[in-house]
C-alpha cells in the first residue's frame, strides 16, 4: 500500500503561470488572427506569363478558366483584356 504523506506536492510560483498564462494568450491570439484572413497567394506579372492584348487563335481571356469578369485575372496581376491571352491559358 502507498503511502499517502509520503507523495510531495508541487509548487508553482505566481511568475511561472503569469508566464504560462502570457504565452496561451499569444498563441490565441495568432490562431484567431490566422483563421479570420484568408490567405492570398501572389499574382504573377504580365510579363511573366507572356501576357498579350490579343487573343491566339481561339485562346482568349474571357473563355479562360482563371478569368474573372470585366477585366481581372485569378492568377495574373493587373487588369487584363477579355479578348487578351498568356501562356498560363485554361480552356473553360
């Protein structure tokens, strides 16, 4: 049989759980923060992608899947033409 008055208790100092209590909170803090922004990758350059005003051949903006009505691109920056093209083309 154990001895019951045997077993020590431990002690925690009153600056060793602030501290504890401290570093909870950041961490709950950066997890909130990180779920309520969503992330956004990068847009890659026009120049990058061969971007041009100009459709090729039946390829074009507006019947790509990355575009975005008017004038805007999912992948690439700035605004682009419906009737543009570049290399990144994905029929829809």
């Amino acid at each position: 049989m154990t001895n019951v008055r045997n077993i020590t208790s431990v002690q925690v100092s009153r600056r060793s759980l602030l501290g504890g209590a401290i570093c909870a909170s950041g961490a709950a803090t950066m997890l909130v923060a990180a779920g309520t922004q969503p992330a956004q990758a990068a847009k890659i350059s026009q120049s990058v992608v061969k971007y041009q005003d100009s459709p090729k051949g039946e390829q074009k903006c507006s019947n790509c899947k990355l575009f975005t009505a008017p004038n805007a691109c999912q992948t690439v920056d700035g605004t682009v033409s419906p009737d543009g093209w570049c290399m990144i083309y994905q029929k829809a």
